[in-house]
C-alpha cells in the first residue's frame, strides 16, 4: 500500500534508526516501488534528479530510470543512495526485489503441476521414443501420461496391475524404470498367445533350454513361450534404466517377460531369460530385475529377497547343471582353456558363452578372459519378437 505521509514526513521515515529497527522488512511495504520512493525522497529534500546525479556521481538518465522503474537498483546504486538519503542499502534492494517479484507474470501453479509430471515419468526420453506425443500444454501432457499409464489420476504413483494369489515384495521402482514396465505392459497386450497353464511349466523350461545351445536358435524364443501362454517382448532401455528384465502379470492367466538386452551377450541374454521365467513359475507377482550380470560379468548387486535368489539358483542350474559345473571346476580350475570349456559345452548341451558367464559369476575366470566366446544375441531376437528401439519405432497409436 502507498505511504499516506506528507512528504516532509517521508524523510524522517525513511532515516530513523528506530523505525528501521522496529520495523524492519516491513519498510518495503510501505512502497510500490524504489521508484516511487525515489520521488518521494527527491520530493522530500527538495532535489531535482540533476542534482541528486551531480550528488552521487551518477548520470541524469540513470537516476530517471530508476525513478520511472525502467532499471532496477543494483548493489552498487543501493549502497549510493543510502548514503544520500540517510537510510540502509537493503531498503532499496529489497524493495526492488519485491518489486520486480511482484511484475514477474509466472504461473507457479502450473510450473508446480509440470514438474510433478517430470517427477512421475522421465518425460522427454518417453517423447523421443513415442511412447507419449509431445505437447507443451500441461493439461495435455498429462493426459498423454495419464493414458500411457491407463490411471484415471496421478495424485499417485502408478502400479502395474497384478492379480496373482501371491504378491512377493519387490525393490521400489525408479520412473524410469516404471516407464520402461508400463511400456512393456502396453505391448504385451497386444500380443495374442495360447492359453496359459502352470501345469505345463516345466516342459516349458526343458524346451527353452535347447535353444540356449546356439546364440539362432533365440529366434524361436517368443513363439515358444507364446505356445504356453507367456507373453514376450523386447524394449531398448532408457537412459538411466539400469534393468535386464521383468516378469509380471496382466492377470492371473496372462504372465509376460520382458527384456532389455542391454548386454548382448549370449549369457547374459539367456540368464535373465530363464530367471523371469522361472518368477513366473513360482507365482511371483512382479519382478523388476536391475541386478543381473553386468558388463564385468558379476552381479551388480546381491538379491534382496528369497524370491529373487531362488530364481537365480534355478535359472543358473537350469542352464548348467549345479552338480556338472562343481564338478567341472574340481578337476579344470583354475585352467580353463578354450578347448576344456567347449568339450565340457558340447557335452551339458549348452552354449560355452553360458558357461564362461557363470564362471566369472562365481571369479574362477577373470572379466576379459574369452570375450570372443560370448555371443551376440541381440540382433537375432530382435528380428522376430515384438521390439520397441533400435530402430524400431512404436507409437502410442501403433499397438
């Protein structure tokens, strides 16, 4: 509100040590602007803005901009015209901080609703890859998300949709990793596969495990798992995913694996592989795994719980025998030579690359030691399972 005292007056207020104590932040209030308590001052001493240049060693056009609020007071003015008027140079700074706040024309609600929406999913790598339709508008951005994640609202975080007799507890999802399942959610259901039965579980796992044995045969993997039941598809990662695969349910008879191939190797690839098949053998309700063998073929992280350990031991004796590889270590370590390794391959029936990986899993091979082994996958899979990246572009619209 504008001060109401005359302006002899004003000068007594804004010099008297005692107001300034008593009142403290509040003298800025008593003004709209340092401009008008510019005038207010001049006005008070009588001066003209020539004289109060001449005074402070400033120019006339400085001085005229800021009585007409054209120019902001800096540091170096505050302090300037405190001296002249006898006042403090916080006075000036900090009306015109509350000045120039209060001219600024942002819509903080709206900046508030925008950054709960980046909070939520990571917005801009969602856009480059189509899986929501760029918009500026914050109402329509949040429809894109609201539909991505089929939620009536975003007031909480979205969760996949499960319908399982046994709900294991699993690590906290990142957004992006959320984004990433909800994607793989979305083109899972489109997919048509017959009918699931866990019955037929463990014919499943001895038939994948064949095409384990050469890194070609993993074209036949989405038809096979199709044939009992379970759903199969491929997504390039975001930045920042940090994940191999998921295994998660559209509903109690619809089970689906998704992979990241993030490593395209050939043990790495079938090792998660098996593990989320082997979640959805045990019947749990979702499984989001970022811990599987890392580019330095040991695990980037311990399980946290006993369904994720349980998965690992069956999918690593799965694919090599527990009883064959602890044996094949007492009588070959610490010499593993190509040669061993291969022999001991074609014998198991599996791919030496899946060997090496779980060797080094367990140290008794160094990282680097028969890199050549560990066979591509990648480009295989991706030419027969439904894949969203490397450039194969899905939109919202296509599933």
């Amino acid at each position: 509100m504008r001060c109401q005292a005359k302006s002899e007056d004003v000068l007594d207020i804004v010099t008297s040590r005692e107001y300034h104590e008593s009142m403290g932040d509040t003298f800025v209030t008593r003004f709209k602007s340092p401009g008008e308590l510019l005038r207010e001052l001049l006005r008070a001493r009588g001066w003209t803005q020539e004289e109060l240049a001449l005074i402070i060693g400033k120019s006339r056009r400085t001085i005229m901009e800021i009585s007409s609020d054209k120019s902001g007071v800096t540091p170096d003015m505050s302090v300037s015209l405190a001296a002249a008027f006898g006042n403090s140079p916080s006075d000036w700074l900090n009306l015109d901080t509350a000045f120039r706040l209060a001219r600024v024309d942002q819509d903080s609600a709206t900046i508030e609703k925008r950054a709960r929406l980046f909070s939520i999913a990571p917005i801009r790598d969602m856009q480059r890859r189509g899986w929501i339709n760029e918009t500026t508008s914050v109402e329509e951005l949040e429809q894109e998300l609201k539909s991505f994640f089929s939620v009536q609202s975003l007031e909480e975080q979205p969760r996949l949709s499960v319908a399982t007799k046994r709900t294991d507890k699993t690590k906290p999802m990142t957004p992006v990793q959320r984004a990433w399942c909800f994607r793989a959610r979305q083109m899972a259901s489109a997919l048509r596969v017959k009918r699931f039965s866990h019955d037929a579980l463990y014919e499943a796992s001895r038939e994948l495990r064949t095409l384990a044995a050469y890194p070609k045969e993993a074209r036949h993997l989405p038809f096979l798992l199709g044939e009992y039941g379970i759903r199969f598809v491929v997504i390039e990662p975001l930045p920042g995913t940090r994940m191999d695969g998921a295994a998660f349910w559209l509903n109690e008879d619809a089970p689906v694996i998704a992979v990241s191939v993030r490593y395209d190797r050939v043990d790495s690839f079938w090792f998660t592989v098996m593990h989320e098949f082997f979640h959805i053998e045990h019947k749990d309700a979702l499984s989001v795994d970022d811990g599987m063998l890392g580019e330095n073929g040991g695990r980037e992280a311990p399980p946290e719980d006993e369904a994720e350990q349980l998965a690992d031991e069956d999918a690593a004796s799965l694919l090599v025998p527990r009883d064959e590889l602890e044996s094949f270590i007492r009588r070959v370590g610490p010499l593993y030579s190509r040669q061993r390794i291969i022999q001991f391959a074609h014998r198991i029936r599996i791919h030496p690359g899946i060997i090496i990986g779980q060797l080094q899993h367990r140290k008794e091979l160094g990282y680097k030691a028969l890199r050549d082994m560990l066979a591509k996958v990648r480009s295989v899979v991706v030419e027969v399972a439904l894949t969203d990246g490397w450039g194969s572009l899905l939109t919202p619209n296509t599933l």
